[in-house]
C-alpha cells in the first residue's frame, strides 16, 4: 500500500534514532549506525510495503539492484565515524559504482551505443562519487542541526516530484525517504546536540543516484534535473560565510530550495534528447 511506503521508514527511523541516542553520551560517531539503519533501511521498506515483499534473488531489474545495494550501504555507512573520511570515500564510491554499473546493464545492452556504453556509466559514477564526498563532508561539518538533513529531504522530495511526471512507483519510494528526511528534520530540532545525520551521506547518496537513474534511465527524467538534484545538498553552503546566524540559515535555505524547485520545474520539460 502506497501509504505504508511513508510510514514504515518512519517508525523505523523513530525506534532507530531513540535506540541510537539511548547508546550514545556525546554526538558523533556513536550514533552513526543508527542514521546508516535507518537510512539505508528505508529504500527497502518502501519497497516491500509498494511491492508486497522483497525483490527476487538474484536481481531482475534496477529496484531489484538498489534494495540490495541500499542494504549494502548500512555496514559502510556505519563506519562512518570510526573509518577516515578518504576509506569511507572510497568504500561507498566502490558500491555506487558497482550499483550503477549492474543496474544499467539493460541500457549499456540496447540504449547506449558504442562508446556511450562504458562513458555515460562513468559520468553517472563520476557525479555521484562527488556528491557523496559532498554529503559526507556535510555531514562532518554539520554534525549537528537541521540544515543538513532539511536539504536531503528538500532534494528527495523534488525527486519524488520529478520522478512523478514519469514514473509513479519509483516516485513513491522516493517519497517514503523524503518522508524519512523531514522526520529527521523534527529530531534535529528537538535533539539539537545529536548528529542525527551523522552516517547518513551514503545510503542517501546511493537513494538518490539510484532514484534518478530509474527516472533519466528508464523513463523520461531530464538529464539536467537530475544534475541539479545530485547536487541540490550542497547549496546549503552558501549560507555559511554568512556571520550573521539566523541570515546564514535563511541564505542556505533559500538556496536549496531554489535548486530543487529548478530541477522541479525542469522535470516539467519535454523529454530529452536519449545517449545513442
């Protein structure tokens, strides 16, 4: 059912971010396993609650792919605060890698020729590999409060928008992580000395590559939407210079939202020219 695609990931990401404070005497890496369940836990309880249980082994199609990658994700994820920033770079980049290189294999066989085959995998790889060291070095940097895991929810749910004008059901799990994120947006709030994103940046990342690989891939998401949306955390640095604290929140708010509501907006275009 499609509202138990919202709900799951919610009561699972509640019971996980009260377990995980419950454990932990000082925000940091203590509470990175918990961000890492309960983010890489949603994709696949949304998931089971659209589909009515879990996708078949071994993998068929591009779902099939990311709810095992997501799964995947969470031991990487967890090791977040333990792991330099450079292993778990280099970990998470190897499984969206992987990830986008299975996932595509219908596409590299009959869409991408020639070259394209190998080139537009790379390029996905690429923009993703620098996303994810973008997250997680927003994630370090703002352990605490609600702007890091305001603007993932920001970006999932202008994915879920742009998904929607093309594709229902991948718009749908991409709406039951959004709904994950604005949870994490409340916690933030109330829990204001927790990292509650703190081992979050790669089952987002993957989330989002996956999500906008369906859409561009596989039905008829623009290119340049997802460009915009694999990037969209990142304006929230524009705000930072600021001194001014409560301006600074304002301008990375701002920010965010500017670029989701363009690739929003974008999504609406006719389709793209196709790589072949």
């Amino acid at each position: 059912m499609v509202q138990n695609a919202f709900l799951f990931p919610l009561v699972a990401g509640l019971i996980l971010a009260l377990l995980g404070w419950a454990r932990s005497r000082e925000a940091g890496s203590r509470v990175a396993w918990a961000a890492a369940l309960a983010w890489g836990l949603a994709y696949g309880l949304a998931y089971y609650a659209l589909k009515d249980g879990l996708p078949p082994w071994p993998p068929k199609e591009a779902t099939h792919w990311l709810f095992y990658a997501m799964l995947l994700s969470i031991p990487v994820a967890a090791s977040q605060g333990r792991a330099g920033s450079v292993p778990h770079f280099v970990l998470g980049s190897a499984l969206i890698g992987g990830f986008v290189w299975l996932a595509s294999e219908p596409l590299r066989q009959y869409e991408w020729e020639g070259a394209h085959a190998w080139q537009v995998p790379a390029g996905i790889i690429g923009v993703a590999a620098l996303a994810l060291w973008g997250n997680s070095d927003l994630v370090r940097v703002r352990r605490t409060g609600v702007q890091v895991p305001g603007a993932f929810a920001l970006t999932l749910g202008a994915t879920a928008f742009a998904l929607g004008q093309s594709t229902g059901g991948s718009a749908n799990l991409a709406g039951g992580i959004a709904a994950l994120g604005g949870l994490w947006c409340v916690l933030a709030l109330v829990r204001s000395g927790k990292a509650v994103t703190y081992g979050a940046s790669l089952p987002f990342t993957l989330a989002l590559t996956g999500l906008l690989l369906l859409g561009v891939g596989y039905a008829k998401t623009p290119l340049s939407s997802a460009i915009l949306l694999a990037l969209a955390p990142q304006a929230i640095r524009i705000g930072w210079p600021v001194e001014r604290r409560a301006l600074g929140f304002l301008l990375s708010v701002l920010a965010c939202a500017a670029v989701c509501a363009i690739a929003a907006y974008l999504s609406l275009a006719p389709p793209e020219p196709t790589w072949n």
